[in-house]
C-alpha cells in the first residue's frame, strides 16, 4: 500500500523545525498614532501630505516551543505594508526581523517584527479577537543570537496534531 502525499507527516523531515518558534497567544492590543509630520519625516513617508500615520498589532505571548526557550516571553510587532513593496530580487529577502535578549518593561527574551499585507490587516483583527492563539514564526538560523530574518510566519486557532509533541503540554497558567 501506498502513503499518499496527503497523509505524510512532514513534521518528521529532518531540519523541519530548524529555526521555527511556536508562540501562544497572550494577549494583543491594536495600535494607532495620527500626528503631524516632522520636518525630519521624508516626504514619501507622510500620509495625505504631513501627517504621520502609523498602525500596528502589538502581540505578548509565550514560547510553547522549541523546548529550549519555553514558557519565554515574546513581544510581537505586526505592521501592515502598502502593495507596492516588493519582496525578494528586487525588494526585501524578509518578512519581518527577529530579536534575542531585547528586554524590555514586560520581561520578554525575545521581540519580533513582522510586516503583513495591507489587504490583510481587517481579517487578522477580526481573527485575533475570537479563534487565532497560536503563532509559528520561522527564522533563517536555528537560534538567532543577536538579530535574525523571519522567512514565514502563520496563525491558527489550534494547534496540529503534527505538532503536538514538539509543543508539549499546555503552559502553565502565569
């Protein structure tokens, strides 16, 4: 008998959880800043002219794997981008950046910041507010040191069973 495509388990591929992290979510918070534009702010940059408008979705939440840094608090960043940036040859090779050790007032070991889809940005809001509580987010090293490129980052609601065991059990409440 033959194993179809549909039921192989890639999670057993070696080097499938190189450089990913599985966060639960917390809690976030939907950030929004409207100000004038400084001097200092290159026109490309403002919004209609002179202001400075800036929205973002401001995620804290705990490592659920690699077991390495489980239970870590992690800061998230999501800021959404306008259609014309590119990516890859002739834009950026990344989707966000990945930070070690930044604490800061919450106590987070790690911080990430991720850029999404404009055009994603009202589904994402209305998904974190009633089913997304995990993330995965993949970086280019296994374990960043200092600062690292995040290739892919997902949503879900739960957490599949491929994955299961490399979660591990629920955390802790804190």
């Amino acid at each position: 008998m033959m194993v179809s495509d549909s039921s192989k388990n890639a999670a057993l591929e070696p080097g499938f959880f190189d450089g990913r992290f599985m966060v639960e979510i917390a809690e976030w918070d939907w950030g929004l800043y409207v100000g004038l534009s400084s001097g200092l702010m290159p026109v490309e940059h403002r919004f209609q002219g002179g202001l400075n408008y800036v929205r973002s979705i401001e995620i804290l939440g705990r490592i659920r794997a690699p077991l390495v840094h489980r239970a870590k608090l992690m800061r998230i960043w999501i800021s959404p981008f306008r259609s014309d940036m590119r990516f890859g040859d002739e834009g950026l090779d990344e989707v966000g950046q990945f930070y070690r050790g930044a604490g800061d007032v919450f106590g987070t070991s790690f911080q990430a910041s991720l850029h999404l889809p404009e055009d994603a940005l009202a589904p994402a809001l209305s998904c974190l507010s009633s089913i997304w509580r995990f993330m995965d987010i993949w970086t280019v090293e296994d374990d960043p040191d200092d600062r690292g490129s995040v290739t892919a980052f997902t949503f879900s609601a739960r957490i599949h069973p491929n994955l299961a065991e490399w979660a591990g059990p629920e955390l802790e409440a804190r």
